[in-house]
C-alpha cells in the first residue's frame, strides 16, 4: 500500500473526492466492473478518463489490472494465451462515483487465432485507440523477453498522432522478475527510446514491482487537465521571470 501523499491537486472534475482524502493505490482498490463488449459500437460512451491496457496476449493486462486493484480476479488472467476477449471495462472512484475508467482489450498476436478473428480484433483495437473520445491514455504492455513485436509496432504508428496531441502514453515491461538487473535495465532503456513522447516502466505482478509507480501515474493521468500540454503545465506553474 501506497503512503506517497496524493500528487496532482489538479482541478477533479465533478464527482471526485478531495485528492487529500485518497492515495492512488486506495483509488485503485476501488475498482469494480463496469460492463463488456465485444464490438465497438456495443461500448457505452463515457465522460470521464478511460486508461485502455493494450498488448500482446499473454502480455500480462489482466494480471496487471488485478494488482494494481489488489483483486485477484477482477479481470480474467490465465496461463492461456488469448483470454481475454472483449472489451472489459472497469469504473474507478469511491461510493459508487465514478471518475475514471480502465479498458482491459483483447491481446494480439495469438498464434492460434483463426485469421479472420485477427483481422477483425485488429480493426476494432485500431477504431477504439483512434475514435474513443473519452481516452487520456494508453499503457502498452510487452514482455520484455520478447521487445516490442511487429504488431506492436503498428499500434505504435496508430496511435503516434495522438500521442502527440496529448494522449497519455506508457510502455509497460510486465513479468520483470524474469530479467536480472542488467537486463532490466537494458530493456527500460531501450523501451524509453521506443515509447517517444511517453515513458516506460519495468512491473512485476509476481514481485509487486512498479505497482506503486504505475498507480501515481495513472492517477495523475486521470486527474490532470486534458487541454494542457506538458509544457503549458510548466508554464503555469513558473514564476514569472524576474529582470536581471
Ligand atoms: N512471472 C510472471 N508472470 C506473470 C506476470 N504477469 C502475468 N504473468 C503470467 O502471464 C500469463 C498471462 O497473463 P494474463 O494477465 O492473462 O495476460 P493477458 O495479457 O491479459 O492475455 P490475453 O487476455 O490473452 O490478452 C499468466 O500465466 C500470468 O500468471 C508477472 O509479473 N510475472
Ligand atoms: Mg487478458
């Protein structure tokens, strides 16, 4: 359990508790399922922050949804590659209120999927990253034994335009207790080059590596002000310049 105090007081849309009142690790124990879809058009709009985890199957989505909600089986997770198949959905916010959502999307890559299921899933996860309007951020899960795969890569080109327009980005090196320090930190350097305007994490569900981290980042993500850019954050929050 987090005892960072909560950072970014920034301005809570209606509904969210007094940023004192929460850290982000109690913020996401608050999670509860939403709903499920397995097309696009059968997904609810939403008007508060949705965080979607995307990646390879197998990639470790739902076992990180579920420790980072410390619920064990909030999102399905299984030693079977492909588990997970629709579009999960799941609201974040205590008593009932609503005031961020995580997306948990179907893995690809799936060797054993017959094509024409690929083909359809691919087409859906890319319609989802373009159009879904509520979306502040994505985290894109790789297992680092693997680096980031062809298909990861498209997602990368998909959702390169958005990223520069401000959507939220991180690339999230999951099953981390498989590497040693070395190749950590290999991996992490090589991810922050790949990851562009976003960052890159090491997470480990087994060694509750990076749970923490990623709560305070998601947190922040969810609770920042959409329409300011990085740098105009930075300019609000500097003094003015003073004269030599
Ligand atoms: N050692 C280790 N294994 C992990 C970790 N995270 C996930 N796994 C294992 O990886 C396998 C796949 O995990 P899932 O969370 O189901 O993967 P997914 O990305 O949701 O897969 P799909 O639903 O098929 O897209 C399971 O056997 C998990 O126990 C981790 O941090 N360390
Ligand atoms: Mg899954």
């Amino acid at each position: 359990m987090s005892t960072k105090p909560t950072a970014s007081p920034a301005a809570p849309s209606a509904g969210t508790l007094p940023a004192a009142t929460v850290t982000p690790m109690g913020w996401m124990h608050t999670a509860r399922f939403l709903t499920t879809a397995a097309q696009l058009h059968h997904l609810p709009p939403i008007d508060v922050p949705e965080i979607a985890f995307v990646g390879r199957s197998n990639a470790g989505k739902s076992t990180c949804i579920n420790t980072l909600t410390q619920q064990k089986q909030l999102a399905f997770a299984s030693k079977k590659p492909g588990r997970t198949q629709h579009i999960n959905l799941f609201a974040l916010g205590k008593q009932g209120v609503t005031d961020a959502v995580l997306a948990d999307l179907p893995g690809y890559g799936y060797a054993a999927v017959p094509k024409q299921d690929k083909i359809r899933w691919q087409r859906v996860m890319a319609n989802y990253l373009v159009t879904r309007e509520n979306l502040r951020g994505i985290v894109l899960l790789c297992d680092p034994r693997l680096g980031l795969t062809e298909l990861d890569e498209v997602l990368l080109d998909v959702i390169r335009p958005r990223v520069q327009e401000g959507l939220k980005f991180l690339i999230l090196l999951t099953k981390a207790d498989k590497l040693t320090r070395v190749e950590g930190a290999k991996a992490l350097s090589i991810a922050r080059l790949q990851a562009g305007g976003g960052e890159a994490k090491l997470f480990s569900a087994l060694k509750k590596q990076g749970v923490d981290d990623v709560a305070q980042l998601l947190w922040d993500w969810s609770h920042s002000d959409p329409l300011l850019s990085p740098s105009e954050t930075e300019t609000v929050n500097d003094e003015p310049p003073g004269e030599d």
